[in-house]
C-alpha cells in the first residue's frame, strides 16, 4: 500500500504557511483551510501568496472546510475543495485515484492535527487508509461526534498535549504511513499524551469558572457560557475546554489574551462564519481577535447586563 517515494513533510496551518522557498519539488496541500479575515491578513495576504510562490510546483490542494472564495479555484483541477458539511474530515476525500492522478510528489504540507497529519499518511500510502477505521476516526476527531477508537485517542491526545512539536508530528506521519507496524514507535506518542493529564486538571479547573448568559440574536434564542482563561494561558487544553462549555451550553465562549474563541457542536446548525461575517473557515468553531469581542457579543445577541460584566 505504500509509495515507494516517500516526501518530505512541512506543517501548516491557515496562519502559518511555509515560504514557497523552503518547500521543495511538486507540492501537495492536505486539509489547510484558505485563510479567513480572522487569520491575520486573510486570504488575499496570507494563502495567495502562498499559491502564487509555489505556482506550477502546486499540483494539488485537498481541503474540506468552508472559504467564500473556494468557487474562484472551481475550474482548476488542482483544488479539490468540499465544506466541513460535504466532508467532516480530510482523509475520506484521498482516493487511490487521486494520488494516482496526481502522480509522485516531493513535499506534502499538512495540517498540525490528527486530520491533517493522518492526510498526509494517506496521501504516501497511495490513497489507502494506514489501518482500517481510520477515515472514520479523523471524522470523530474533527467534528467531536461518534466515538474514534483507541489508536486514534493516543494520537490526539499527544497532539492536544504537544501539537507545536514538529519532531512528533512527523513520528506521527511515519507510524501512520508504515501502518503502526512498530510498536516502538507508540513510546513517544504515548509519553506526550500523558503530559496532558496536567493540563485537563487546570482545564477542569477554569471550566468551574464558565457564567451563563442568554442570547437573543440572529441564530434565536440560545443559552451560552463564558470564560476567560488568560491567567492559565499556554497551560491547559483548548479544545476539551470549548468541549465542556458545549456540555453546559449551546455555545461556548472563550477569550484568552488576544483571541476570542466560539464553539458549537458540529451538528447544531449554527455558521459563525456568516453571523460573524467572515470568509471562511469552520461553520461551528471560529477565532477571531479580543478587538471583536464587543462586536460578536452584540451579534450574537448578548443582553446589555451581560455586554458590560464581560466587556467591563
């Protein structure tokens, strides 16, 4: 199942792209989003460059969550570009077919989470899944519904735990595109995994903190908590907290530093992309600067009590 030509590996995310530059030969770009206004820049400073610096070298792009500007790349057979709705994961979208299509590759740049790294995987193995079930866990991870099954687990809770460590996520790539044939390999995963026990306690922690407020805007009616978390920055888990909140509420709310985090679950309906008036991104999960905490509350339909306790 295995190309015999293994590329080299570069991560991304919307904000951080590599410089065209520093990736070599044909490049394929799994499961990173087109950047939205909320990345800094957006599309127009941030991803065209990046296409246009890469130019023929990029020879495709396989992503799955929502941008206003996806049907600009319609007719060219490069992008490959679905909604989070359309696909709740990247890895079901990489057929055998389409890495036959696209043909041997230098470098693939990925996405720093499980989706987009067990992407990459896919993309080497020539389409094919690095063990049965897989697609399906990328979906359960990526949209927070259904159950991944344990090997998945150990790999997302090392990427929660240490997901800026370059060195691990390529050990990632390398056990999920040989087929998790070396069970030495589990070490480090399982290492960084257990640091994040540390983390959830202080998770748990400022999830004790979260207030109710009741909302009233464009979406109806809808209860939501708060938190800031700023004090605890850098030191707890970012998604299991959005999790809880959504435990105890339609949306959670989040702000630490300069970033103001939404989240809803994947299957509620809600498309902050639209109430926020962004370009794209995930319908159900957004970020956008601490500026626009005034301006998303009062979107969102925030009653005026509730705009002062928590814009001050």
């Amino acid at each position: 199942m295995q190309s015999t030509r293994i590329p080299a590996l570069a991560f991304a995310t919307p904000r951080k792209l590599p410089r065209p530059s520093d990736v070599d030969g044909k490049v394929v770009v799994l499961d990173v989003a087109f950047a939205s206004e909320a990345s800094g820049g957006g599309f127009e400073k941030l991803t065209k460059p990046f296409i246009e610096g890469l130019g023929s070298r990029l020879v495709m792009w396989v992503d799955h969550h929502d941008h206003d500007l996806h049907a600009k790349y319609a007719t060219d057979a490069r992008f490959v570009l679905r909604t989070k709705a359309q696909h709740g994961a990247c890895p079901e979208m990489i057929t055998p077919e389409l890495v036959s299509r696209v043909g041997p590759v230098d470098t693939v740049v990925c996405h720093v989470d499980f989706d987009g790294l067990c992407s990459a995987a896919k993309w080497i193995r020539g389409g094919h899944e690095p063990y049965p079930g897989s697609d399906d866990d990328a979906r359960a991870i990526d949209t927070r519904i259904g159950v991944p099954s344990a090997v998945a687990v150990r790999m997302d809770r090392a990427l929660r735990a240490r997901g800026r460590d370059t060195a691990l996520l390529g050990l990632i790539v390398r056990h999920l595109s040989i087929g998790l044939v070396d069970a030495s390999l589990w070490k480090p995963i399982d290492e960084a995994g257990a640091t994040l026990a540390v983390m959830e306690k202080e998770t748990r922690t400022i999830a004790e903190r979260y207030a109710s407020l009741t909302l009233s805007g464009v979406a109806g009616p809808r209860s939501a908590v708060w938190v800031e978390a700023t004090e605890s920055h850098g030191r707890y888990d970012k998604t299991m907290l959005l999790l809880m909140g959504q435990e105890r509420a339609d949306i959670a709310i989040l702000l630490d530093r300069d970033t103001l985090s939404l989240a809803a679950p994947f299957n509620s309906g809600f498309n902050f992309l639209s109430i926020l008036g962004l370009s794209g991104g995930m319908p159900t999960l957004v970020s956008v600067p601490r500026a626009r905490l005034s301006d998303t509350l009062a979107r969102l339909g925030a009653s005026p009590a509730d705009m002062a306790r928590i814009v001050g």
